[in-house]
C-alpha cells in the first residue's frame, strides 16, 4: 500500500479534514502556497476513496478527481495512470492532413459504452478517417447526456466505463492508426453536481454568461481557475496519450487580462508537445471569425492551432436545404457566393453585416493561412442537435455535401452515422437526476421550439430514454443498400483526398470557385482537379472541357468533351492545366 499526501486548494477554508474510506484525518495550511491545505503519510492506492470535509460540512469530492466511482456527487478515488499496460506505440498524428470523426459514445452502439465503441473502430478506419473527436467525456449526473453539462474536470464518466475504459478505447483506436481528440469544457460547470465554488472562487459575477456567473479567468483568485483549467488539459493529453483537445466555445470565456487563458493553455501545450515529442493541438470552436483565435502569439495571436468553421457550415447548408431562418438568413440570399467566399477565405461575415446578430460581424482573414487550421462539415453534434427532431440532411444532400467537404482546403470532420447517410435522428437529450432541473429543462425546450411554430407535444421529451434510443445508430445500415451506395462515396472521396496531395493542400489561394447561382450549379478548382456539384433539378452542363472523371456517385451522361451532371449530382474530375 502507497503512502502519500493528499492536497486541495480551498482558500476560504477556516478548517478542512480529509475522508479516507470513512475515516477522517486533520489537514493543515501550506505554507509554501497560500490557500492550499495538505495532509501527508496517508493510505494513497489505486481506488482508495476519499472527499474533503470543509469546516465540518459534508465530505466533497476533490476538485482534482481523476475519478467518480459513484457519480459526481460521490467521494473520489485515487487513480494511478502507470498501471494500465499500454500496447499501441503511439508518435501521433498531426493535424495538417487529417479528416476527422465526431463521435458520442453514448449513442455511438446501443450500450453506449467505450469497449463497444471500440468494437466499431474497424469501420472509422476503412473509411479513411485520421482521428476520432469525442465529445465530452467528464461525469455529469445520471447515465446519459450529451456530456456539455459535466463536472469533475479530470475525471471520466463512470457509465462509459470510467478511466480504464476510456484508455482501452484510445489504445485500441491508436492501434487502427487513429488519433483520438477529446471536447473539453472550460466556459460553464454543470449545474448539478457542481461543489467548485464550496472550495474557492471558480465563478465569478464580473461577468454573465448563458451559464449563469463566469468561470473565473480575471477576477481575485483567477491564478489558481486557470492552473486547474491548463493542468486538467495537460492530464488529459498526457495520462490518456490523446492527440489533442477541442475547446468548446471559446467566445464564451470572459477574460480581461492582458495575458489571455487561451494564450497561456496554447504555451502550455506547445511545451508538452516539445517534451513528449508528439504533435498535440488545441481546436477551439469559436464564434468571433477572428484570425487571433488560431494567430501566432509572436503576432499577437492566441496561438490556438485549428477552430470550427460555421460559416461554411451555414453557407453549404442553405445550398443544400433551402432554409433561411435564423443564422442562415444573411446565407441563404446567394448561397453558392457564400460557399465560395468560404471557400476562398474562411469567413462569410468578415467585417460584413450580421442581421441576425444585428451588427457587423468578424473581420478578414490572411488568406495565407493555412486552410487545414479550420474544420470544413456539413453536419455536427451542434447542427443535427439543436434542431426541433435532431434531423440529418438526407442521403441526397450528403451526396453533395461531401463532396464540397472532402475536397476543401479545410480539415473535413464528419459527424457519425452522416458516411451512409444513418436514419436514426440525433435529438436533444438528459438524465438529469434533479427533478427540478429537469421539469425546468424539458419545460425550456418545448417553448424555445414552440416559439418558432412547432406543438410542444411534438417535441422529444429530452428526460424520456426513448429519446436517447432513437438518437442510438444503427449498425445494419451500412451493410446494406441504400446506405451501401453512400458509404461507398464517402470512402471514395477519403481515399482520393489521400491519393492526390492537391485536394490536401491547405494554400487558400489555390482555391478558385465559379459557380452560377441562377443555374445552381458550382465548380471547385483544386489544381488540376474540380469539384463539380449541381444543386438544381435539372441536368446542367459546366464549363469544363476536356476532363476525365475521377468519383462520381452515380453513372455520368456522356458529353462532347463537356462536363453534364444529373439533377442533384457531384463528381471530381482532373483536366490537363492547374490554372
């Protein structure tokens, strides 16, 4: 048995005991910190269990948990990271070249498992894919859930299978050749199961958020919030070998300081990488469309090394659907010259005007760049989910879709299920075990989508397991047709970015777009290739001459050395000149 010290920082504490496995034992102020209290000479094994006392409540949990045995609002238990026997030597993967997969585990299989989803792994790399982006993993209350409500920020959900679980499931995806990237939460905490602000001041009133009160990142204490926040990113890319971390809104961190928390977690990354001698990165979803979020620091930049891009999202999205409300507004009036100005240049709104937000929005990118520093999709756990039935774009829509996604200068990501075009939907679901919380968010989704024209009785009950279960994929789908045909187009796709280094190449301006909007119909110039996609329901012939078919998902009509797409169609074809 391992004896060692047990550490918290609680700096309004007037007393604070340590719980080992229902014993209690006094803790005393550090001096060497201050706010920090510590006890030494303690049982400290693999799964002792214990929970911090302050001044004579109840045990907590360790803000620092590395695992809840019995959920959030449990005692913690040690975990020792040297014992599980790694197999895969992993050097990693970089970013620049790779085309991701967004999975939740929950709904990945049925069982919603780790060691299920790891039985599904052979199917991601077949397709092609570089690296898997789950979605958050950390405890939350109850069994399932979309994982943005979690808590105990260096922990693992226990339904998934806890620690161990979660490195079986990196190890085995590392040895199918895929990197593995976690979403990580660091602008809210959950709002049950949540015993932060009992040790120190993690909130913070100076600023609001949709959350409610900030996580601290400027206020008095702030030093200590964003240790927590840089040291729990390092434990995870350290003791779990991930490739790197996706940041879930960025916009959302209220930060004064000159020296911002992105900056510092981006400096603090770039040295782990450095001393582990794999490539690690930091993507961070952002709504600002500014370059200083992925800029180098040496410029003044945050030195993040990708973001999401919604703008491209928005612009294909109106192409492929028609819809015009909301945020798609300003997309939908000439949707295939927003395609092309995101194709071009990233950003729709890059100092333009928003209508929906109500102001000018964004300002211009370096086209110089790099493109793969930005994530190209045509669907994501955001935009299936938040809508009123989390419905996908139909098999059609995808057909298109991805061929604008996979052959674009960005880092394409797909959302799971999308490469055979899954049926299952994808909807908005709890577990929350606060009745209160529940009724209050069941309640709050039924007006949000009541107010925009739906029944309420026609919203999915997000508290319902149904709900959860229709959004679960089906794996007979893609052995089968029509989902076979789908597949078979995407995996097309994937190998041919692979096999022709233009279709990678992230130079922004190497991408010329043409298109015309009346005709519906767009033409992509990557090099020597193109990447033609007709929107209409009409046959349309390109200006394009003298080409040879490279993919298509469907036989094309054969034309007098021009190019003839059918109603709803795609293909990448080669010609003899780059420009």
């Amino acid at each position: 048995m391992g004896y060692e010290g047990y550490e918290v920082w609680a700096p309004h504490a007037q007393q604070i005991e340590l719980w080992i496995e229902g014993a209690r034992h006094p803790m005393r102020p550090d001096p060497a910190r201050a706010g920090w209290w510590y006890a030494g000479g303690l049982p400290k094994k693999d799964g002792t269990r214990y929970a911090f006392v302050l001044d004579g409540g109840a045990p907590l949990p360790d803000p620092r948990s590395r695992r809840q045995p019995d959920g959030p609002d449990g005692p913690s238990a040690v975990v020792d990271h040297s014992r599980f026997p790694w197999r895969t030597p992993w050097p990693g993967r970089p970013l620049a070249g790779a085309v991701l997969y967004e999975l939740h585990v929950g709904t990945f299989t049925r069982e919603g498992t780790f060691d299920a989803a790891a039985q599904r792994l052979e199917h991601v790399a077949r397709l092609g894919i570089t690296h898997i982006e789950l979605m958050p993993v950390c405890p939350f209350p109850g069994t399932h859930g979309w994982g943005y409500e979690g808590v105990s920020l260096w922990a693992v959900h226990e339904p998934y299978g806890g620690p161990e679980g979660l490195k079986r499931f990196i190890d085995a995806a590392h040895a199918h050749g895929l990197g593995v990237i976690l979403d990580v939460v660091h602008n809210h905490f959950g709002p049950s199961g949540n015993y932060l602000p009992y040790f120190g001041p993690y909130l913070t009133d100076r600023h609001s958020t949709p959350w409610g009160s900030a996580v601290n990142l400027d206020a008095p204490g702030s030093d200590e919030v964003r240790t927590y926040l840089i040291d729990s990113a390092l434990a995870w890319l350290r003791d779990y070998r991930l490739d790197g971390l996706r940041l879930d809104a960025v916009h959302a961190l209220a930060d004064t300081r000159a020296l911002h928390f992105l900056e510092q977690l981006s400096t603090a990354v770039d040295t782990l990488a450095a001393e582990s001698g794999r490539p690690l990165f930091l993507i961070a979803e952002s709504d600002l469309n500014d370059p200083r979020t992925t800029g180098p620091r040496e410029t003044g930049g945050l030195g993040l090394h990708a973001q999401w891009s919604d703008d491209f999202h928005h612009a294909l999205h109106t192409a492929l659907t028609d819809e015009a409300q909301g945020y798609y507004a300003d997309f939908a009036r000439a949707p295939l010259a927003a395609l092309a100005k995101t194709l071009t240049g990233v950003w729709f709104h890059d100092g333009t005007f928003s209508s929906f937000r109500g102001r000018i929005h964004g300002r211009p990118l370096d086209r110089r760049t790099p493109g793969h520093r930005f994530l190209g999709y045509a669907q994501t756990h955001d935009q299936i989910g938040n809508r009123a039935f989390g419905d996908r774009l139909t098999p059609a829509q995808l057909r298109l879709g991805a061929a604008l996604v996979l052959t674009s200068p960005f880092t394409p990501m797909l959302f799971m299920g999308e490469e055979w075009g899954a049926s299952t939907p994808w909807q908005f679901f709890t577990d929350h075990t606060d009745p209160d919380l529940a009724e209050a968010v069941r309640v709050g989704r039924r007006r949000e989508f009541t107010e925009h024209g739906w029944a309420a009785c026609e919203i999915p009950d997000p508290q319902d397991p149904a709900t959860r279960l229709r959004s679960c994929l089906d794996w007979s789908e893609p052995e089968r047709e029509p989902y076979g045909a789908l597949l078979r187009w995407y995996r097309s796709l994937i190998a041919l970015r692979t096999a022709e280094p233009e279709l990678a190449d992230p130079y922004l301006p190497s991408t010329e777009v043409s298109y015309d909007e009346e005709a519906r119909w767009i033409l992509v110039r990557r090099g020597t290739l193109h990447t033609a996609v007709n929107f209409a329901s009409e046959p349309r012939t390109l200006p394009l001459t003298g080409c040879t078919v490279l993919a298509a998902p469907m036989e094309l009509p054969a034309g007098e050395g021009e190019l003839m797409l059918p109603p709803h169609s795609a293909a990448v074809v080669r010609t003899g000149r780059s420009r």
